[in-house]
C-alpha cells in the first residue's frame, strides 16, 4: 500500500519564490531516489478554528501563507529507503542549515501515513 509523508509549515509570503526554487530542487532529490509524487501547496482558503487549524497549527503571522506538502512512496519500506538516500545525498545538505531556509523550521511539522483508501 502506498505511503505519504505529509508536511506543513508557516512560509513569509516574501519568500515564496525562494522556498519555489527549493520545493523545485529538493523535490527533484526525491523523485531521483524513488519518491512518486512531490507536492507543494500554498493555502488560499484556511482560516482559523475556534480550537485548532492549521494557522493556529504553525502559529501563523500576518506576513505568511500555511504550506502543505506531501510526498509519494510505493510504500512505509521504501519510504525509508528513499528518505535514507535524500539524507545522504550531498545536494541536500545545502537546505539542512537552518539559517539558509526561507521559512521557520521550528513551526513546522510531519508525520507519515499510510494510505487508507483512493477513489
């Protein structure tokens, strides 16, 4: 079955071309490794819950869009193998530096799933 890797982070909505130009560069890493599918997604219609949302989520300000991303494996398995390869690839190890990325890293999170059901 397969598996997705899903993401969500608070981006400064003056970075957008920057965090594009690395979504392009790092996506391209894991779909050389094996990934199926790299999604990148800003959000045009999330407001605010009265209890959770994903602006409360990232702890959104008023300068930033939410980013939802997620990633394709063929499955849990080859999720690690690919995530291991993307680690070790040496072009990625330019976006690790906190410092060089265009959005809060300590707002983000992820998880992994396993696909219940497609239609």
């Amino acid at each position: 079955m397969a598996y997705v890797d899903g993401y969500v982070l608070p981006l400064p909505k003056a970075n957008v071309e920057a965090y594009r130009a690395m979504a392009f560069q790092v996506g391209a890493i894991w779909r050389e490794h094996g990934a199926i599918e790299y999604r990148e997604a800003l959000a045009d219609d999330v407001q605010p819950g009265q209890h959770t949302s994903f602006p409360q989520a990232v702890q959104l300000k008023d300068d930033e869009l939410v980013v939802f991303s997620w990633i394709v494996f063929e499955s849990r398995s080859k999720r690690d193998e690919v995530n291991a390869k993307v680690m070790a690839d040496p072009r990625l190890k330019e976006w690790m530096d906190a410092s060089k990325l265009p959005f809060d890293g300590k707002r983000m999170f992820w998880g992994g799933f396993e696909i219940m059901m497609t239609l």
